[in-house]
C-alpha cells in the first residue's frame, strides 16, 4: 500500500480533533502541547493541569518546553487546554498564570507559541482571539470538533477515540476467564519457588529467555497454563525481570548476552526449572538461547549467534532499559538506538494476556512491564497507570516507582523523543497545519 496523502489541518477545530486521536483519548484537566517544524506537526506531549497553588508554575512549564525542544527540527509550538468548565468570562481565563508560563518557557526555548486554544465542557475558543464574530462567548461548540473533516479522515483510516486509559487499563488486565487462571495459580507458586535458586544459573537463564522467545513467535497463539504460570514466575528475580525487558525489545541473545557481560549469570545447575511440556510436548523445540564458548549467543536452528564482543551487551542492556540511546552522533550503542517495535507491539498482547491470567502480587511485573513498553512509547498517561497499578497489585513494587518517578520529573525515554525511533502508532508525519 502506497503512503497516505497527509491530513491538512486548517481551522482550530481541525487541530484539537487532531489531539484526541494522537492522545488516543479525550484529555481532560491536561495541558497537550504540540511541536511545529514549519507548517509539520511534530511531537505531542499531553501534561496533567498541575492544582492550583501547588505547583512552580515556571518549573513546570521550564519542564514541558526542555522535553519539546529536544526534537531538533521543532521551531514552535501550540498548546490546547482540555479543562472541566467553560471559560465563560472574557477577562478572566480560567488558567491564564499557567499559559503565560508556557509562553516565557517556549519562547526561552526558541518554540514561541504560535497558537493556544481553550475546550471546555461544552464548548472551546482560541486564548488569543477576542472578535466575538469569530469567537462567539463561550466559545464555539465541541460538536464542531467532532464533526470536523479531521476527526472524519481519522475514523476512516481506522483510528477511534476510546475511554481514558484510567478507565480502560482496569478493563483490558481484568481476569475474565477464572477457570484458566486458577490454573495458572495453581502451577505458578511451585515454579517460582524452583525458579528462586537457580534464575541466573547459565542454563536456566537460556531455558527462561527461550521460553518467552517461543510464546512471543507463537503469538496469537495463546501459551497454555503451564507456560503462562512459568513466564509469570520468571519475572520474580529481577536480573531475569530486566533480561525479559531487553529481549522483548530486541532478542534474547542480547538479554543473555548482557547479563553475561554483567557478571550475574551464574554456574550451570543441574536441574533447571522448565515449563511443564518444555520438548516432552514439542512447544520449545529450537527455542533454546544457547550461550557458547566462542563468546557468542544463539537461538537453537533459529537465528545466526551474537558477537558478544561486537555488540557492547552490558551497556546496550542498560540503554535499552532506560528507554534507548539518541541516534546519531556516534552513539555508543546502535543496537539500543532503535527497538523492535512489532516484538514489542506482539509483547504487549503477550503480556495482556498473561495480567488477564494472575491477580494479586504476581501481577505486578506483568504490569509494570506493560507500563515500560507504555513509557518508551511516550505514553505517560498511559504509563504512569500501569505503574500505579502495578504498585497497588503489590505495594511498593519497585521497578514501578522509580519508573513512576522518573515520569514526575519529565524524564522521556530517548526513542520516543525521535521521529526516526519513535513508536510510529503516532504516525506524525502524515500531519500538516496549513495557514489559515
């Protein structure tokens, strides 16, 4: 298929249609900035209205203008405030402190504010224009937006509106089917506890990685039980956790490899802990991550090993956790400068499938994981859930919270920061506002 001619923005109802669908819901209390290079929208960032008297207003702007200006070829923004009411008082907009902060800290940035819009409950209008005949109080209706020719182009390339994702994450992780996972349940406990000694033994470490290799090529193909409680185990040590990360976003020699180059493998034990039917009924056949003498990591009959020397595994393990390493200028790590995002578009479903098939504390990896695929996409809101649920699976969970705090202070992962590494469900390029 042929690339699609770009939608023409053209009108204010035009771009906040645009936002939704980008956002891939309705924001509400949020402040969306959206990057310009010319007349090219480029990245969109949507931020919580941060309560009032709370918050450095200047600090938090000084926040949202860094993390915009980091893709090189923006040279200005527009901001949409998505709030709870109409602004129904023209001398008195309702977050007026909050936008000229925005402005100063754009502007510091070289991204002036070319254009800034108001939606309200019922009804939306530009910051900057007072012509009643162009901008009628409170505002023009939000049926406008809606009915845009936009927001009709996008529903007829397939893309829709759906819940806020504080509403949908609940949903999509819920167990619906009981009988399954109390089987999972019923296996898990064991598994994990054979899996606490020996999850960085050499071989064990080959067994776990090919195990999520093989679920993960036989997707949509659902694991049954026995896998599903194993997979669910794994992720109880959190070397093997972060393993499980690195594969899911590149391949499992790499993961191998980097917790090799680390130090943390450990010597052969002599029972590893396989998922029941592991080559007794064929469902790991040639799925085992072998590690050689030669320094090279391999898939059994599946792929070509990995130069553990060519490679930089350690480092490239740790970039690629934190969200990847900036493209170009001699990055140290080109294996982490660019994900595999179909492994991890498939691995989303995978792990989908598995929170739907746990409850309690064994659910939150699962979600935590869900979170980080989420964040390196530069879904905070998205993210920013699954971690919150995940720590209310289990209270304190980790890796959560630092990753929940690391999106408190702005922090992006670096491949979502990229339009050549950025998830491309966002699709930017096929977006242009024209001048009015």
């Amino acid at each position: 298929m042929g690339k699609q001619e770009k939608i023409r923005v053209s009108a204010g109802e035009d771009l906040l249609a645009f936002i939704p669908h980008i956002v891939g819901y309705w924001p509400e209390n949020s402040v969306v900035c959206i990057g310009m290079g010319g007349k090219a929208l480029r990245a969109t960032m949507r931020l919580d209205v941060p309560p009032s008297g709370t918050v450095d207003l200047d600090g938090f702007a000084r926040v949202a203008a860094v993390q915009l200006a980091s893709d090189p070829q923006a040279d200005g923004c527009l901001i949409a405030f998505f709030a709870g009411e109409d602004w129904t008082e023209p001398d008195n907009f309702p977050l007026r402190d909050l936008h000229e902060a925005l402005q100063r800290a754009f502007a510091a940035e070289g991204l002036p504010v070319r254009d800034s819009w108001y939606v309200g409950s019922g009804h939306w209008r530009s910051v900057e224009c007072s012509n009643p005949s162009c901008c009628p109080w409170p505002g023009r209706s939000n049926s406008t937006i809606t009915g845009s020719f936009v927001n009709a182009e996008f529903v007829f390339r397939g893309s829709a509106v759906e819940e806020n994702p504080r509403e949908r994450i609940p949903k999509m992780t819920a167990v619906t089917d009981r009988a399954f996972a109390g089987k999972v349940e019923a296996l898990r406990p064991a598994l994990a506890d054979g899996l606490a000694g020996t999850a960085l033994a050499v071989n064990q470490a080959a067994v776990t990685l090919g195990a999520w290799e093989r679920s993960l090529a036989h997707w949509p193909e659902h694991p049954d039980a026995g896998m599903s409680a194993f997979l669910a185990a794994s992720l109880g040590n959190t070397s093997m956790r972060d393993a499980v990360m690195v594969s899911l976003a590149d391949m499992p020699e790499l993961a191998l490899a980097g917790l090799f180059d680390m130090g943390f493998l450990e010597s052969a034990t002599a029972r590893p802990v396989v998922p029941p039917n592991w080559f007794g009924g064929n469902q790991a056949e040639d799925y085992e991550v072998l590690l050689s003498g030669g320094r090279q990591v391999g898939v059994g009959g599946l792929s070509d090993p990995l130069d553990l020397d060519a490679c930089g595994a350690a480092a490239t393990f740790s970039d690629i956790l934190l969200g990847g390493s900036a493209v170009g200028g001699g990055a140290a790590h080109p294996r982490a400068a660019r994900p595999n995002w179909g492994r991890m578009d498939r691995a989303e479903e995978l792990l989908l499938f598995l929170a739907g098939s746990l409850q309690g504390p064994a659910k939150a990896p699962v979600l935590c994981l869900l979170g980080w695929i989420q964040w390196c996409r530069g879904r905070g809101t998205w993210a920013g859930t699954y971690f919150q649920a995940s720590q209310g699976c289990q209270p304190g969970y980790k890796l959560a919270y630092l990753l929940e705090r690391l999106l408190d202070t702005g922090f992006i992962a670096a491949w979502a920061k990229d339009q050549r590494t950025a998830w491309p469900g966002y699709r930017r390029d096929e977006f242009e506002e024209e001048a009015a």
